[in-house]
C-alpha cells in the first residue's frame, strides 16, 4: 500500500455537517480519501479521470448514510475506582454537593488515582476510549483533574498522550488541576499557587493542549480562575471553563473576557454571559448526562444561546461522578429531550461546534482539505441517531481515511 493510500468510497450519502448544508437531503456522492484527508467529494460522473487513475481501494457504502467521526470533546477519561457507592447514597437522599463536602466525591476519586500505576491507568482509560469508538468517536478530549498533585497531575497527562498514541483516535488534553482543593492545603488561594507553578513545565513538556477550571462554590473562584487563565495564557495556552453547573459564579463572562474556547455545563448561564460569549465566539458545550445524572431541573438557556448564535457543542464529560456514561449517541438523545435541541443541532453539537471548542479547524465537517474521520451509520437519515437510545448503528468509523 502506498503511503497516500487512496481509497474511494463510492455509494454514500454524506451529511457534511458545514453550516449550509440541507438537513432533509443528503449530498449522494463519493469521497475520495488520500493521505489521511477528504482528497474529493461529489457526484461519481463529475469525478476528474486523473482521482480515478489514483484510486487504490474501493468500498460501496450501499447508500449508507456518512457523517463526520464524532467528536467529545469534555471528558474526564482518566481516573482509577468508581463511585458506585455514592450513588447509593445519592439515591438514599444525600445531594453531590453535601457528598463532597463530607470529603467523598473528587476527592474519592483522588485518592483511587493517586494511588493506580501509569500501567492501570492507561488500561482503564483504553477500555473507556474504546467504547466511545465503538460508537464512532475520533476525536477525544482527555482532563487531568484526580491527581490534585504535581506527578499526579503529571501522570493523568502523560497517560492521555500515551493513549493518543496508541488508539487510532485524536486525545486533546486538557489540564484541570483546578478541579477541587486537594485536603492538604490550607486555602485554595494557596493551592491556586501551586498550580500556577506546575503549569508552566506541563506546557513547556507538550502535555497540555487547554486549560480549564472548575469555577463553582464547591471548586474555585472567578478569581481564581481568573489567576489560573492568565498563566495559561502567558504560556499561549488556550482556556475553557467548567462554568456556572451548579450556581451562577459569573464564570462565562471572565471566561469570554480571556477568549476561551468554551464554557462547559451552563445550567446557570446568565443572559449577560450568553452575550459575552457570543461577543467572543466562545462555544457553549452542553453536558445532558451529568444534568441527568444529577437530576438537576434547571436546564442551560438554550433560546438565548440559540438567538446570540453561540455555537452549542454536547459532550458526555464522562467522569466517575456525575456522568458516568460512554455513549456520545445517549447523549444525543438527551440534548434533544432535556435540552429541546433538534436532531440537527444534536449531531452539529458533536461535530462541527465540538471541533471548535477544541480550537481544531481540520474536522468535524466533511470538506475538501479536512481529515478523513468519519461515521458510516447503518441508518436512512441521521435524525434517527438522536432519535433511539440504547441502540447503536455504526457500520464504520474511518480514521485518517484508514478504513476498518
Ligand atoms: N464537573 C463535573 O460534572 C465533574 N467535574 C466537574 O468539574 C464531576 C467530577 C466528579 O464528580 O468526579
Ligand atoms: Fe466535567
């Protein structure tokens, strides 16, 4: 095989998920891949004599329908233990945030991951990584965040990039070592320091891609975060916020005030936030599962962030506490019941606007130019993907145009 590997998907019918692109009809076309990257795409008779001369391998999709490779773009992917336990206890009446309190919660979970090899996490963290391929993820953001210590910290990185390098699937790493107030310091002011000091050699390292914190009244401050996104910044690394989840912490606006690629979670959103974003062009990631999974009732303003054109990303920001899902597809469906998302605005969640709030313009469209990563659904249209749950039609998932 030659390294350009030019492969021809003939019999498609492609929903390119770019903005313009009709929802009701497909583009009914082939896809020439080449080199990892849409090389083509469009109606077989239109096909230039000299792509077809290349072409080294064939597939008939036999009218499936083709979308781009998923992309999740919030998880917490790494982590040893689980909190089955405290579900229990959350079904008995205690809330999330009384459990955190009482030193249960991320912090349990800190300790679990504290105490696991590299060897052990990594293994947990690819059998995790392959579900969510399983169901057509080719892009996966990975944060730090159960280490709440230099090496720990350090360790959850360096096992998101080994796992990069491992599974055929793009990691983005993400640094939230500013998720919870590790019990050994005396005041977050203080731990903030720390973590300001480890920032700076991650980054230089090449572990960090972003930098996000957990801004919240059982996490820290907007201005501690605000301290957090300035060193990161400094350093020409992005941001993005776990912002106002459980309370309005005014999050969204610092966030937007310092560029971020993305606001994450938004129960509270204020409308003065939806505007900063919206003014920032930073995307609102929308997490279904965790608002499920907390029973929460107050559902992010989705009218208002719809109306100011703020992209909306979903993700399952699976984590061993308030999401404990790997199905980017339930997800779907839980935008659109929770949410009152559309079908349409669903899949753009997982796709287009996810790229964004990665800072990734290479994918989450099918274009000329962009990388081959895509989803061959055994379905009529992909409505039906936001429409079921438990069910999973993936035929292909094609990864920089390496067919399965
Ligand atoms: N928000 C969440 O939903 C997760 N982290 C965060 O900042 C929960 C993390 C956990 O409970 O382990
Ligand atoms: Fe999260």
């Amino acid at each position: 095989m030659k390294a350009s590997n030019v492969t021809l998907l003939r019999n498609a019918r492609v929903w390119t998920m770019a903005a313009e692109a009709p929802w009701d009809a497909p583009q009914e076309c082939v896809v020439v891949m080449a080199g990892g990257l849409i090389d083509w795409l469009g109606p077989l008779a239109h096909l230039p004599a000299a792509k077809t001369a290349a072409i080294e391998h064939e597939f008939d999709l036999g009218g499936r329908a083709v979308t781009p490779g998923l992309i999740d773009c919030h998880t917490h992917l790494i982590y040893a233990g689980t909190r089955a336990a405290e579900f229990e206890r959350r079904l008995q009446g205690e809330t999330y945030e009384s459990i955190a309190q009482s030193g249960g919660g991320i912090r349990a979970t800190v300790a679990a991951t504290r105490q696991a090899t590299a060897a052990s996490l990594l293994a947990d963290a690819m059998r995790r990584a392959q579900a969510l391929m399983n169901e057509g993820v080719t892009t996966v953001e990975i944060k730090s965040g159960y280490g709440l210590e230099e090496a720990t910290e350090r360790r959850m990185l360096a096992t998101a990039r080994t796992l990069g390098q491992t599974l055929p699937i793009t990691v983005k790493t993400t640094a939230l070592a500013a998720h919870a107030v590790p019990a050994e310091y005396e005041s977050a002011d203080a731990y903030i320091d720390a973590v300001i000091g480890w920032l700076g050699p991650w980054i230089d390292d090449g572990l960090v891609d972003a930098v996000d914190v957990f801004c919240e009244r059982i996490g820290f401050s907007a201005r501690q975060t605000q301290r957090v996104f300035e060193a990161a910044l400094a350093r020409g690394c992005p941001v993005k916020l776990h912002a106002e989840q459980l309370s309005w912490q005014g999050g969204c606006e610092l966030a937007s005030a310092y560029g971020a690629l993305s606001c994450d979670h938004l129960e509270h959103l204020s409308e003065a936030g939806v505007h900063a974003m919206a003014s920032a062009g930073t995307v609102a990631v929308l997490l279904p599962g965790a608002y499920y999974y907390l029973r929460e009732t107050q559902r992010p303003p989705v009218d208002l962030l719809r109306r100011a054109k703020v992209p909306i990303a979903i993700a399952t920001d699976h984590n061993p506490g308030s999401s404990p899902t790997l199905s980017p597809l339930l997800m779907l469906n839980m935008a659109a019941t929770f949410f009152h998302l559309t079908p349409a605005e669903a899949l753009a969640g997982l796709t287009c606007h996810a790229a964004t709030a990665l800072g990734l313009r290479d994918r989450g469209v099918i274009a000329e130019g962009r990388r081959a990563d895509l989803c061959v659904w055994d379905v009529d249209h992909p409505r039906e993907l936001t429409y079921a749950f438990g069910v999973n039609p993936l035929h292909r998932r094609v990864f920089a145009g390496q067919m399965p």
